[in-house]
C-alpha cells in the first residue's frame, strides 16, 4: 500500500463505476509479478495512464508512468504526479528522464510508455519511438506490449470529454514479454513489439461492441468510421508542432 497511489485507484475506480465504464482486461497474466519491465501502451484519450494501470492489478504491481513534464508542474496534477512516483518526461531533453526511467527499472518497478508520444488522432497505431526498447535493454528488462481500445470515447484530442454515465466498453489488452538484451537491434525489437500491438489492436477491435451511428467518429477509417487517415492525422499533428515551436519562439 502507497500513501499517495492506493487511495488514488480507489478514487480512480470509483469513478469508473460511477461513469459504467466496462473494462474487459485480457492477458494480464504477462504482467511479471515482481521484476522490471517496461509496459508499452498505445495511444487514444487523454485517460489511458488511468486504465492501463488496471490491467497491473492483477498481478499486484503499480506502474510508474513516463509523462510530459507540464502534468507535474500543474498545482493539482503535480503533487500527485510525484506522490505516485511517475516519471517526468522534458520532450526537449530527455537525457534525465531516460536515466530516472532506467533507475526505476532496474530497482524492480514497471515503467509505462506510450511510444506514439501524443493521442493518435487517426486511432490507428502511429510510428514508435524507441526510447522503451532502449531502456528495457539499459536495464536488462522485457517490453510488454499492450494496447487499449474504446478509451478514446471516453476523452480523447479534438473531441469533447464525456464523463458521465456512458457506460462504455473498454479493452486493456497485453502480449507477451519481449526480451530486450543489449546484443538485439533495438529498431528490430522495436518493429516486432508494433507488429505484436498491430495484432493485439485488431483483434480488440474485431471483438469489440458495434458503436453507435454518432460515434463513428471514433472509429479508424479503415474500419468504416470518420475518423482522418494516418496521413491525415500525421499532417495534423506535424501542424501542431509547428504551432508549439512557433508559441515557445515568441514566449522565449
């Protein structure tokens, strides 16, 4: 029992319950129940860190979430943030979180890592970065691949927060261990970890609900729904980058 996480899970799924969400959580027995390891998660709503941990309560673990630094500046977030352990995340230099993330691991704890670094927009797996591999083979860890899907009708970017009782069906989904010894390629590793949560992401959704007609929009292309291609997200997420360096030049 932590100080600070416990009572926030009891918090957390509270409000879960209170919104009907319906997680249905499937290899959870690939979470090592002590050891390092970095879990590796998709991408879809602003709450994924919330119920990716979920899937770890089975096995009796916390995961230390790597995030972006501005979450633990913020006078709410923060305390918590740290009073969690999380680890910090400064996306212009990431020299120090990488070494923090390594500590942790080799120290025995799971650290989380969404490799797409921002929501994809598209709802498909977007590139990876292969920071989580690199890690994983600093400290002699596996990855653990895992995706979450349905979250993203809950809050996710360019749609409005649903926080009520939506009742909605959510999938936490984790593959195998993927060993990460320092001798492997770390862009082969990293290619094979994506295949895995390709497949783990297209047989969540194969199984999942039929959504409602109004929320095509949070369903793929490739799936009949209105969200952008991957092309379309990718332009997209390239013109808010340029945006952001264009605030920081001014601020600076």
């Amino acid at each position: 029992m932590e100080p600070v996480y416990t009572p926030v899970i009891w918090v957390a799924r509270a409000v879960f319950a209170a919104q009907g969400l319906k997680f249905t959580i499937t290899g959870a027995q690939n979470i090592p129940t002590s050891g390092g390891a970095v879990l590796v998660i998709n991408h879809m709503s602003y709450f994924d860190f919330a119920y990716a941990g979920l899937a770890a309560s089975p096995s009796k673990r916390l995961v230390r979430f790597m995030a972006k630094d501005e979450v633990f500046r913020h006078r709410i977030s923060g305390p918590l943030m740290r009073g969690m352990h999380h680890i910090p995340v400064d996306r212009t230099a990431g020299a120090a979180s990488f070494r923090a993330a390594v500590s942790a691991l080799k120290a025995g704890e799971i650290v989380g890592v969404f490799p797409e670094a921002t929501i994809s927009r598209s709802f498909e797996l977007k590139a990876f970065k292969s920071g989580a591999v690199r890690m994983a083979q600093a400290a002699g860890v596996p990855v653990l691949p895992m995706i979450i899907w349905g979250s993203q009708r809950v809050w996710t970017k360019g749609h409005p927060k649903r926080l009520g009782r939506t009742n909605v069906p959510i999938t936490l989904s984790v593959g195998e261990p993927i060993p990460a010894e320092r001798k492997d390629d770390a862009e082969a590793i990293n290619a094979q970890m994506r295949a895995r949560m390709t497949h783990l992401l297209h047989a969540a959704q194969e199984a999942y609900p039929a959504v409602p007609t109004d929320e095509l929009k949070y369903l793929p292309a490739r799936l009949g729904g209105s969200a952008p291609t991957l092309e379309q997200a990718t332009a997209l997420d390239e013109e808010d980058a340029v945006r952001r360096a264009a605030r920081r030049a001014s601020a600076g």
